[in-house]
C-alpha cells in the first residue's frame, strides 16, 4: 500500500487521495504516526472540505497528541452532522478524559446514526453498570439490541428487587 501511494504522490504530488491514502497505511499499517502525519496534514491542506480527511485528521491528532482532537472532530461535524464515526471518536475521547456526561452524549449520537456497531457502547454501559451508575447504564443498554445488555439489565433489576422485570 505505501509503495503504491508513493507512487501516486510523485505522479501527481496535488492528489489528495494519494497522500491520505498514505498517511493511513502508516497511522493503520504500520503504527506509525509521524510517518502519517505529513501526509495527513497535507491532504487537509488540499482539500479540508472533504469529511473523510478531517475525520482522519483528527483520528491522527488523538494518536500523537499534537493538537485538539475534539476541536478537528467537531469539525467533521459541522461538515457533516450525519458522519457517525466523528461522533464514536469524541466519545471515546471523553471516555479517556473520565468525562462521564460528553462520553454518554457522544455515544447516545452514534447509536442514533450507526445502530448496527453496538459494541463501544455495550461496553461503556457496562463499566457505568459494574460502578454503580445504573440509571444511566440503563437508559442505553436499553438502546442495544444485543443480549448480553438483557443480562445486564436483568442483574441492575435483580439488584433493585424487581424480579419479574429482571425475568422478563
């Protein structure tokens, strides 16, 4: 992959395309985020219209800690607020930052635009559950449709004495 993009970038070092294309095969190939970083950067220089580059940029400044991840994210919002990938990346962001009410925001606007991938928030309901935050644990395991959430919801209802709920 880094070959092919290499060649792309000297046969036209203006592609956008060639020098993200690059960037990821180093920050997702081979772990290498300063190899990335140029290539990043220089595709938003190109063209910072386009989502998927933001996105990546700010991916990449989550990995090196050069500049505020959550400020290029909520740049990928605003270009498009549907993009749900920006959304799971400001979460997990929160979620390292032990910031509890952004986390569970951003994860609450990802399962709205991504239901399918359950699994990020699956387990930060849990975590909320194993500490003692129920309530809000609850309100999205109640989101999930996968039935290890069902059992964990049972255990939070059992706790509480309601049985028949936590049966059902």
């Amino acid at each position: 992959a880094i070959k092919v993009f290499r060649k792309t970038i000297l046969a036209d070092p203006e592609m956008v395309e060639g020098h993200l294309g690059l960037g990821l095969a180093y920050m997702d190939l081979k772990n290498d985020w300063k190899g990335a970083f140029n290539h990043i950067e220089k595709a938003h220089n190109l063209d910072s219209s386009r989502v998927d580059v933001e996105y990546h940029l700010a991916r990449l400044y989550r990995i090196s800690e050069r500049s505020d991840p959550r400020r290029a994210a909520g740049r990928v919002i605003q270009l498009d607020p549907e993009y749900a990938p920006a959304y799971l990346l400001l979460a997990e962001i929160y979620d390292e930052m032990n910031l509890e009410e952004p986390t569970i925001y951003y994860y609450d606007q990802y399962l709205k635009r991504n239901p399918e991938d359950q699994e990020m928030v699956y387990q930060f309901a849990r975590r909320l559950a194993e500490s003692g935050r129920h309530e809000i644990a609850e309100g999205l395991l109640k989101q999930l449709n996968d039935p290890r959430s069902n059992m964990v919801l049972a255990q939070m209802m059992a706790a509480r004495g309601q049985y028949e709920d936590a049966f059902q």
